[in-house]
C-alpha cells in the first residue's frame, strides 16, 4: 500500500473508532434514563382495577394503600401503583352486606 492510502486507512479506522465509541456513550445514556412514568388520574385508575369505585379508591389513598402523588390539585396514580394492586396476593376484602 502507499503511504496515501495508509492515511487514508488510518483515518477511516479513527473515524469508525470515534463513531463506535459516541454510539455506545448514547447508548449507555439512554440505559440510565430512567422510564417516563404514566400517571392516571383517579378515574382511569378505578376502571383498570376493575371497576373499583372512585369513593373506594379516594379511601384506599386516604389509608396509605395506595400510592398518590397531588398535582395542582389533581391526584394522579402511578401505573406502577395500579400494577402492584392487580398483581397482589392480597385478597380483596368483601363489601358489607354480602357473603365471601
């Protein structure tokens, strides 16, 4: 080879080098970010439980046991929250006045 074309190797062996080495940085970058997060409002929220009531939902995040963020007055559940609810071993409570 020539020395023209040993430049020309070299200089395209440090291009891909530098272009392998930015796409694994934005890659690692994008790894660390973490997942946006859906937040539902109360509503939404009682239909994906089932149909839960809303009363029943606003007491359940009143007791602690679910979690609720306030946003401009809004209180908005995160999915995660509603995932860890259907997915609980938790049995359901029964209501007042019917049999289990």
């Amino acid at each position: 080879m020539t020395t023209a074309a040993e430049d020309r190797v070299r200089v395209a062996s440090s291009e891909l080098a530098e272009a392998l080495i930015a796409l694994a940085h934005e890659q690692a970058t994008e790894a660390a970010r973490p997942a946006p997060v859906e937040l539902l409002d109360v509503r939404t929220a009682a239909q994906r439980l089932g149909g839960m009531s809303r009363s029943t939902l606003y007491q359940a995040m009143t007791a602690g046991t679910v979690r609720s963020i306030r946003v401009s007055g809004r209180r908005l559940i995160p999915s995660s929250e509603i995932e860890r609810i259907a997915t609980s071993d938790r049995p359901r409570t029964p209501r007042r006045g019917r049999a289990a």
